[in-house]
C-alpha cells in the first residue's frame, strides 16, 4: 500500500513538474512589441501590417503593438514592464543596458544599417568642415544616435561646442521641427536619420555634406535592431525564436523585392502620419540604408565610446560585453544554411 501510494505520488510529481516546464517555456499570454513608424524599422512596420509577426506566434498569442518617436520612451516602457520586444537605436540600447547595470536587456538581432546623413543648407556657406564654426547644427534629440554622431564628429573636426565654451551649437529638436528652422533658414545644417535626411534636400534646400556610412569602417553601422526584455527572453525562449525566425524572412522578402516593400512602408507610413512618402524622397533614403539582421556589433561598441567620452554614460567606461544574445538568430540562420553573425 505504501508503495503503491508513493508509486502515486510520483507520478503526480512528473506531472506537475511537466506542466510547470511547459508553463515556463511558453509562460508568455501575449507579446508586446514596440516600434517606429519610419523606413528604418522596415521589418518592424511591414511585418505587422501584413500578419507576418502574428501568424509566426500563432493565434494563441496575440501580438500587441505600440508605436513610439523616440528610443528613451520605448526604453522606460521596457523598464515600467510594458513590452518585450522592440525595434531601437544603438543609443538608447546602450543607455538602457548601463542604467540598468546589465540586468533589463539584450540585443538580439540587427534590423538596419546606414540611413543617417549630415544635411546643410545650400545657402549656409558651408563647403568644408572649417566652415561649421558658429553654426548651428540640429539633431533629433539629446544623447539620441544621431546627436552621439553629430558631436563626436564636430570634436574630432576641433571644434569646441557652445557649452564648452566654444562658438558652434547642437542644438536636439525633434525631425518635423528640424525641416520648418531649415526653411526658416534658423538652423545651418542637421545631422538625422532617413527619410528626414531626403526630405531635407528635396523639400528645404538642402544637401548632403556627409554620408555617416562614410565615417564607419566598410560604411556599415547599426541604425536599428532588436532589444528583448531579459526576463521575457529567459521564460520564452520558443516565442523570441518564433519572433526572430519571421523577423529573418521579413528581411530576405524586402531585400528580394524592395518594390514591393517600399510600397508596403509607404502605405503604413500614410495610414499612421496621415502624409505618404514622395517616390523621390522614399527612394534616396532607401538607397542610403540596408536592412538587414546583422546587429554590426562594432559600430554599437564604437558608438557607446562617442558616447562616452561625451558624458552620456556615467563616469566609467561601459561594459558591454553581455550585451548582445545572438543564440536564437544564430540558431535560426544555422537552420536556414545562413553564415552565423560572430
């Protein structure tokens, strides 16, 4: 009798202890996703649109989506528990990794490369990097990615900012602001990512005096990728997996065709700002970005160094090397006779 009763027990051990492992690996009721409606998080805004995401989850977990403007929100909305996935700069990663001594996030997979630009007016008188003392240079906002750039390359040029002491300003005010001072002739030049950049130069006079892809080694550098919540990485694996293997696919479709991706992008982008693209503008700042799943992990760990020495991250140098989880993407691409990403 004693026996059969542990005999019972058991069994009734296995079984909790079976549910509680399937509970783990698929705890999640539901994925939350964040992103921006832009052409640089083309995975992001297609993927959606079209199903993609949702039917790699599959219908017993709905995707929840939530669109943001800039990379701190999404960060605090990570912190507050409110999301687990998201497409974001390299900056805002960074910040968010440090702040959160290495505990709240991981890099998981790339999603774009290239796709920001140093615009100036045509009327400003600048014609060589000595020509931006005094001026005024816009970026999108304080210790975003392209603020980082903007600074660190002015640095590197000699100049001395106007908090410092110097005579040049960055002065971070958001994109659609940046395009009504160029046309008011208030700002010289603005250093911003695609499409602001086209629109810059088609509809305010403006043109390109540097190419960022210029300034990084083999012209690649991470515009954009894909953060996970560490705990929601850690108790659904299966569902990041699921996630990643659409985001991988979406990535060979726009690359494949991107007619037909472009089309797709323009019609969200009209759905959520209300104003489409122009074929012009869409296409030179397709033409200055790659989508891709490649994280580029050494324009991230160059960019946290600008950053850095500007005194965006605290008094120590940040430690990143937890940073990136590149398991499930390499899995993925190893599944699909891909090179895996080192």
């Amino acid at each position: 009798m004693k026996r059969s009763i542990a005999r019972w027990v058991l069994l009734g051990l296995g079984v909790m202890l079976g549910a509680c492992a399937n509970s783990s690996a698929d705890a999640a009721k539901v994925v939350r996703l964040g992103y921006f409606p832009n052409i640089t998080h083309a995975q992001a805004v297609i993927g959606v649109a079209d199903g993609a995401f949702q039917r790699a989850l599959g219908n017993a977990i709905p995707l929840e989506t939530k669109v943001f403007n800039a990379g701190p929100s999404v960060i605090e909305a990570l912190f507050a528990g409110q999301l687990d996935l998201a497409f974001i700069g390299p900056n805002p990663a960074i910040n968010g990794f440090v702040k959160s001594k290495g505990e709240a996030l991981r890099i998981i997979a790339g999603a774009t490369s290239g796709g920001a630009v140093l615009v100036v007016r045509a009327d400003a008188g600048i014609n060589s990097a000595a020509d931006f003392r005094g001026k005024k240079i816009a970026t999108p906002q304080l210790g975003n990615t392209q603020d980082v750039a903007a600074r660190a390359w002015l640095l590197q040029q000699g100049f001395k900012l106007k908090e410092q002491g110097g005579d040049t300003q960055v002065i971070p005010t958001a994109n659609p602001d940046i395009l009504t001072l160029f046309l008011k002739k208030e700002i010289d030049a603005a250093w911003v990512p695609e499409p602001w950049g086209a629109r810059l130069v088609r509809e305010a006079n403006g043109k390109i005096f540097l190419d960022e892809r210029d300034v990084w080694q083999g012209g690649k550098f991470v515009t954009a990728h894909i953060i996970v919540s560490t705990k929601f990485l850690k108790a659904n694996p299966e569902l990041v997996k699921k996630f990643l293997v659409a985001h991988v696919e979406l990535t060979q479709r726009i690359n494949d065709d991107p007619t037909n991706a472009k089309q797709k992008l323009n019609a969200e982008i009209l759905r959520f700002t209300g104003a489409a693209l122009s074929d012009d503008v869409l296409n030179e700042a397709w033409a200055r970005q790659t989508v891709t799943f490649d994280p580029v992990r050494a324009s991230l760990l160059g960019s946290a160094n600008a950053a850095f020495k500007l005194g965006f991250l605290g008094n120590a140098p940040p430690q990143l090397d937890a940073i990136y989880d590149l398991t499930l993407l390499n899995q993925i691409l190893k599944e699909k006779n891909l090179a895996p990403i080192q």
